[in-house]
C-alpha cells in the first residue's frame, strides 16, 4: 500500500458572513461577556499570571470565562487563560500560561505533503501495518498525523515511542492508542480513529471489512488512559465540517494539553512531596511537645500526691495529738504503755512514710509513658499544629 498518496481533504462549503449582518442581541451579549471577562483577565494580569478564586459551582464560572478570553484573544499575544481545580474542589487556579505553539513543519503540510521523507521511528509498527477500521484514506491520513505529533515532540526534547496496545485485533482497536509521549516521566498515550463509521466485530472465521468511503473520512485524534488491562478516551479532538476545522489544527492544542498535564503531575508531585514533609515536620514536632507535655504532667502529678499526703499527714498529726491527751488520762500503766506503742508507730508512718517534707526534695523521676498516653497526646498535639498550620 502507498501511504505516501497525500489524502484529499473533504471538500467544505465556504460561505461568506457579513459581520454587518450580526444581530443586535449577538453583539449585546458579547460585550456582556467581556465585561467580567475582561476583569478577570485585569485581575490575572496584576497579580502575576496567577489568582485562586473560590466558588460553590467548582471550576464552571471561571472556566467560562477563560474559554472566552481564549476564543476572542482577549489575552496578551502568545498567551491564554487556563483553569483547574485547586487544593478543593471549590477553588479554582486560574493562570496566564503560554498558548499552543508549533516548532516544525505545521500539520497540514505533513498531511498534505507529497511524500513522507523520513517517517518516525515510533511508527515503524504502524506503517507496516493495515487498519481495518477505518478506510484507507483516513489510514493514510492518521499516519502522517502521528507522523507530524511525532516529530514535533521531538524537537521539544520529549520522548516518543510505540503504544503497543496489549490485545489483539478488536474492531475498537485504534482506539488503544498508536504512539506514547514521555514528559517528565509521564507517559500520555495517543490515538487515532475514524469517525462515523459502522464496522461490526469480524465473524468467526471471516476476514474484516474496512469502512465504506462513503461514510466520511472525519478523524478524531485522543488521548488514552490505560489502567490494569483497562483503556478509554480521557479527551477528544475531532474534524468538524460544521466548524470548518480538521484535527490537524489542533495538534498544537493537543502537545500543549500533554504538556500542561505533565506540569501539573509535576506540581502535584512536588505539593506532594512538601505535604509529607510537612506532614513529618508536624508529626515529629508533636511527638516531641508531647514528650514535653507528658513530663510536665508526671511533675504535676506528684506534686498532686504529695499535697494530698502532707494534708492527710497534717490531719493524722491532728490525730495523734488527740491520741496524746486520751493516753494521758487513761489509768491502767498496760493500757497506757500499749497505746502509747500505737502512738509510737503512728508518729513514725506519719512523719517518715507519709509526709513528703519528711524527706529531701527533689525533682521526680519521669515514669515510662503508656502507648495510650503517648497516642492521645501526640494526636491532640497535632490537631492544633494541623489547625495552625492551615490558617
């Protein structure tokens, strides 16, 4: 099969529009829409090409306003507005990020280019390959997309490299992914498939059908998620004849969006990272005031107890002295003598067992604190640091 035939592009009806002819209501309602789009732009702008924002609606509101911006060009040139979730779902980051740009041959030269001269390694598998789902102009066609997405992750220092969809033949199979773009270490998987067409699975013992032409040779370019044997569409840029565009305009699109989820694993890699350090730090500090803590309250303790005994020795001597005053009237010297033996002892528990102040004093030895101790305080501990922490 000769795969280097460009691929006639579907033929569009172009119909010119008089902007003189747009409708009061249409104008009415742009200028609205750029009123706060053009504050937030403003705010953006002065802040430093970052602002969080917080809203009970998520992302919505800001991400239609960004979309807004891009799609008039309200940004400054080379720029665009992006949104994404921030460390809730209510928050929003909006930033001023550089737009898609392009290094190489643009794309629809590559589609529309005689001959391939070179085609990427990457592709070796799927050049010597047949397709049966989707015809053999949309074949030709999605190999020099790849082709194009293939030599421009070059240039820009990524690597690329064969999908290798783990199954075998499926009449779904182009939607497995076709070529994967390292970034960082992330790897995003991208595929190719025809639209529109009606290709059943291939009976048992049958040879499969390509598409008929006339079903139209759109073509949708998307990105992969595979996840233990698992694959789907994550997001999809298709041709629209409505629009007047073909997916090789969104190539760009598609580099930046792979490039910009890199940086935002990175960046969730990285708040990781400082999170757990973060999370260590508290921990450690806790323990460690904890330990403090529960020193203190083993001091406080026998402070406690020894208050406890020296009031109960004040009040046993209190005792003993009216022990004194019975023994002094009693009559019977063997009565006396085996009261005053009692007495005897009791003064000698009190003032040598009892009392605190009958011994030197010193600061208390800390006891071992039990696993229950210890958990309780260093989580109560950490719940204040946490709490200070996010203020």
């Amino acid at each position: 099969m000769d795969l280097d035939t460009p691929a006639k592009p579907a033929a569009v009806a172009e119909r010119p529009v008089d902007p003189r002819r747009q409708s009061p209501s249409s104008v009415q309602s742009t200028k609205q829409l750029h009123s706060p789009a053009r504050e937030l732009l403003a705010e953006v702008i002065a802040a430093g090409g970052e602002v969080q924002r917080e809203s009970k609606e998520g992302r919505r509101p800001y991400a239609l306003l960004a979309a807004a911006i891009n799609r008039h060009k309200l940004a400054p040139e080379g720029k665009q507005l992006t949104v994404e979730m921030g460390r809730r779902w209510e928050i929003s980051v909006i930033r001023l990020e550089d737009a898609p740009y392009w290094r190489t041959t643009p794309a629809p030269e590559v589609v529309q280019a005689v001959r391939i001269g070179r085609w990427h390694p990457a592709l070796a598998g799927l050049h010597e390959r047949d397709f049966m789902t989707m015809s053999i102009a949309s074949e030709r066609r999605m190999l020099r997309i790849l082709q194009a997405l293939a030599v421009e992750a070059d240039a820009r220092g990524h690597r690329v490299e064969p999908a290798n969809p783990p199954r075998r033949y499926h009449y779904r199979h182009s939607e497995a992914g076709h070529v994967a773009i390292k970034i960082r270490g992330y790897r995003h998987t991208i595929g190719v498939w025809q639209k529109y067409r009606e290709v059943p699975p291939p009976r048992w013992g049958k040879s499969p059908k390509r598409p008929d032409a006339a079903a139209g040779d759109s073509l949708a370019v998307g990105l992969i998620w595979e996840s233990g044997g698992s694959s789907g569409v994550s997001e999809s840029w298709s041709d629209s004849p409505a629009k007047r565009t073909r997916v090789e305009n969104f190539l760009p699109t598609i580099l930046w969006e792979i490039e910009r989820r890199s940086e935002q694993a990175e960046r969730r890699r990285e708040q990781e990272r400082l999170a757990a350090l973060e999370r260590e730090r508290l921990q450690a500090e806790a323990e460690r005031r904890a330990l403090v803590l529960h020193i203190e309250n083993v001091r406080a303790e026998v402070l406690r107890e020894q208050h406890a005994r020296w009031r109960e020795g004040f009040q046993l001597r209190e005792y003993i002295a009216a022990m004194d005053r019975v023994i002094e009237r009693l009559p019977d010297d063997v009565d006396r003598a085996a009261a005053s033996e009692w007495r005897g002892w009791c003064q000698e528990y009190v003032d040598s067992v009892l009392d605190p102040l009958g011994r030197p004093l010193a600061m208390p030895e800390i006891r071992e604190w039990t696993r229950d101790e210890r958990d309780l305080l260093t989580a109560r501990i950490l719940g204040q640091l946490q709490r200070i922490s996010r203020s």
